[in-house]
C-alpha cells in the first residue's frame, strides 16, 4: 500500500497541470482504498502483537450471537446489495454464551466479510448454529455450540486450504482483491482465547464453509 501511496502522490505532485478531473478521481480513489487498507494492516499487526505477548484482556460478559450477527449484517448490507447478495440466517434467538462481545463481534465480523468478499454476484450467504452440538468438529466432546458460515463464492483451492489461517498468507487466485492476509488469522487466535475452534472446508470454484465450535464457558467475575 505504501508504494502505490507514494507513486500516486508522487505523479499527482508532478504532473498535476496534466491530470484530468477522471484522472484526478480515480487517483484519489487508489489513495484512499490504500490508506484504508494501510491502516487495516497496522491495526491487526498490533492485535496480533497484544495476542502474542499475552496482554490481550477480555471482559467476560453475556452475549447473544443473533443479535451480533444481525448487528453485523445490518452494517455489511450497503456491501453485500452491491453483489446482489442474499443472506439465510438459522440461528436459535436464545442461543447466550459468555465470552468477549468485542472479540466475538470481531471473529464473526471477519468470516462475514470474507465470504462477502469471495462471493460472486447474486450469491447466497447462509449462517447457521446448532445448539448443544456433539459430532466431529467438538473434538473434547464439550458442551457448546457449533456455527457454520457458507458461501457459494470462488472456494479455495485444495493445495491453499491448509495455509489459510497461517500470517499473512493470501492465496494467488485473490491478489486482485484488497486484504491484509491476518483476517482469518486473527479470528483464530481470538478464537483460541475463548476455548474455540475452527474449520476450513472448500470446494473450488463452488464456495466455502467455516465451522466454528464455541465451548459453554461459564459466567466468569
């Protein structure tokens, strides 16, 4: 970002008796998107930073996911009418967890823009939970709830799959969309701070589904 930053700067500073008004814009555009995404790079570095060195403090409270995940939808939908996309919501209005509502707002923040972003125009977005789940992605056999986010978008290859949640990973097949490579990275280990897991199950070219376990953990004072 840094680069284009200053390539643009640079051309607008020395050629700006040349530069149309389509021009213009479209530059100050190209900045902007990158000052955005600059600043999502240093943020999450930061975060990342806290994690590693064990200063990341959470403040237990209740929460109900419904109302994040709709909190979150509602903010996304100027992004998701853009594609034309559609979104299918299962989630029991009673299902409550204790954890950080912050943190949590922000795991599931990331995997709704991801599959917004990987979507294709007039796709469909499903999130679902099932209560009180018991199968394969509850390892320890826990109490808790299993959420499931799906896509119909690009999908991820099968030879990327193992890598998505590795630091600054980003797929070739994605260069051409803005992203800082620790988003899903980062829901991991905010994810990991609430005893949960997660999953990455892929078809190529059909669309991507994350499986999220999220332990009862009791109310903590």
């Amino acid at each position: 970002p840094i680069s284009v930053l200053l390539m643009s700067l640079d051309f607008l500073d020395n050629h700006s008796e040349k530069v149309t008004p389509d021009v213009n814009k479209k530059l100050q555009d190209g900045i902007k998107r990158n000052v955005y995404l600059l600043k999502e790079l240093v943020d999450d570095i930061l975060m990342l930073s806290r994690i590693d060195e064990r200063k990341m403090k959470l403040k237990w409270e209740e929460y109900n996911l419904l109302k994040i995940i709709g909190d979150i939808l509602t903010l996304m939908e100027p992004i998701g009418n853009a594609k034309n996309i559609t979104f299918s919501v299962d989630v029991d209005k009673n299902i409550k967890l204790y954890g950080d509502t912050t943190k949590i707002d922000q795991i599931f923040r990331i995997f709704i823009d991801n599959a917004i972003k990987y979507s294709k125009e007039s796709d469909k977005i499903e999130i679902r939970a099932i209560n009180h789940y018991k199968g394969k992605y509850n390892t320890d056999e826990k109490e808790g709830v299993l959420f499931q986010i799906k896509d119909y978008g690009i999908g991820i290859s099968e030879e990327d799959l193992p890598s998505i949640f590795q630091r600054f990973f980003r797929s070739g097949q994605v260069s051409d969309i803005p992203g800082t490579g620790l988003g899903l990275s980062i829901a991991k280990e905010l994810l990991n701070l609430h005893g949960g897991e997660v999953w990455g199950k892929s078809d190529y070219g059909k669309g991507t589904t994350f499986s999220i376990f999220l332990p009862m953990i009791e109310k903590r004072i």
